[in-house]
C-alpha cells in the first residue's frame, strides 16, 4: 500500500542526516508528488552569492525520491539510479521550493521529473529542472 501520510513521509524524508543538516523541509505530499522548501541561508551559496547547484541538484534528487516514495509499498526503500540536471538561472532569493512529480511509475522504477524554484522578492523564479530515474527496492521479506 503506498505511503500518502505526511507524517510518515516527514520522518522518513528526515532520515538522512544530510538532508537535516541542510534544512530542506517537506511542506506537501500527494500521489505521485511531492514539494519542499528550503530557507536560503549563506552556507547554501557558492563563491560569487548565488545558491551552490549542489543545493539544487540535491534539493531535486531527494524530493524527486520522496515524490516515488509515496508510490511504493510500505517499507520499500527508493533510491536514485540516474538524475539529470539542468541549471536554468543563477538562484538568487530569499528560499527555495521544489516540485516534483512521478511521470511514469512502475513497481521496480520510477521516472520523476522534479522543478526548483527560486523566491525572489516575492515571485517564483524556475532555476532548474530535473528528470531522475528512481529504483524502488522491495521491502525484506518477512
């Protein structure tokens, strides 16, 4: 059966003592998608100001895997087998927001595409976009 609970998702994406550390935060999940957000702070940046697009290409790869995730059946482990990114604008803002949703599931692979957004002085601004390729590792049999 698969995972649509917030909560359940909240403590699963939170697994991942990276994540944690950069502060990416699960604001919604449905079927299929799911979003986040992350607060821009200076140690997301790279040397010139802008957002490191290790930020974003980890933003979209985790979210895309969370999106996958609520496909699966409870207690199966997603993990990435291919992601590709493409950096579209320097991000520069107050956050980030990404969006992503499975464009085709299957039991054993899912194929994602996942869009990062970059808030600045109120409007939306697409940075990248994402299209991952996802395994869904079947739970331990009892």
């Amino acid at each position: 059966m698969p995972v649509l609970d917030l909560a359940a998702l909240q403590k699963q994406f939170h697994l991942a003592p990276f994540i944690a550390d950069l502060g990416m935060a699960l604001e919604a999940v449905a079927a299929g998608e799911c979003t986040t957000t992350l607060a821009l702070a200076p140690r997301h940046l790279q040397q010139n100001g802008v957002v490191h697009a290790g930020v974003l290409a980890t933003m979209a790869d985790h979210t895309a895997g969370a999106a996958a995730w609520t496909l699966a059946a409870a207690g199966a482990a997603v993990m990435t087998a291919e992601i590709k990114v493409s950096f579209l604008r320097a991000a520069v803002g107050e956050r980030l927001i990404c969006r992503a949703r499975v464009i085709k599931p299957g039991r054993q692979v899912c194929f994602v595409e996942a869009e990062v957004f970059c808030l600045h002085a109120g409007a939306e601004q697409l940075a990248a976009k994402a299209s991952a390729t996802m395994i869904v590792l079947a739970p331990p049999s009892p």
